[in-house]
C-alpha cells in the first residue's frame, strides 16, 4: 500500500523529515507532497531515503506569462515525482 502525507501548509523541519525516514525504515511506502518551496530544501534527502516526493499542486497551462503559476517541467526540475491534483 502506498501512503501519501500532503503536508497542505505546514512548514517542514528537519526533525519531520527524521521521522519520516525512520517510519519508513518500517517497511512503509511512503510519498510526501511538499509545499512547493520546500521541494528543494528537503525533496533530496526525502528522495535519498526512497521516498517518492511530489507538490501539492501544478499549473494546467503551458503558457510562459502565467504568473505565479507552477509547471510541471518546473516540478520535474526541482526534483518532484508526482503532483496531486
């Protein structure tokens, strides 16, 4: 069975991070979504651990002049596996 923790706003630490990886160690399969921010600060370690590692969210345009808007190639770059949509 696969679980995903979305962590919707909350701001990781390092400590969560920690414990995820122990929890995983378990025997668990794991994914996090991460705020997008938080992808690069903690995704590498998450994603060295074997988790898979995802955002929360992605734009549904392609168009260049979207501001705010987060593309998936973006994601891709950055390190995520997956998005919820």
């Amino acid at each position: 069975m696969l679980y995903i923790g979305n962590l919707k706003m909350n701001i990781p630490s390092t400590e969560y991070v920690e414990d995820l990886i122990k929890i995983d160690k378990c025997g668990n399969n794991i994914a996090v979504a991460l705020p997008f921010p938080y992808i690069t600060k903690f995704g590498k370690d998450l994603s060295n651990a074997g988790f898979a590692v995802g955002a929360q969210n992605v734009s549904g345009t392609n168009v260049k002049e979207s501001t705010g808007e987060i593309s998936a190639e973006m994601l891709v770059d950055i390190g995520a596996n997956f998005t919820i949509i």
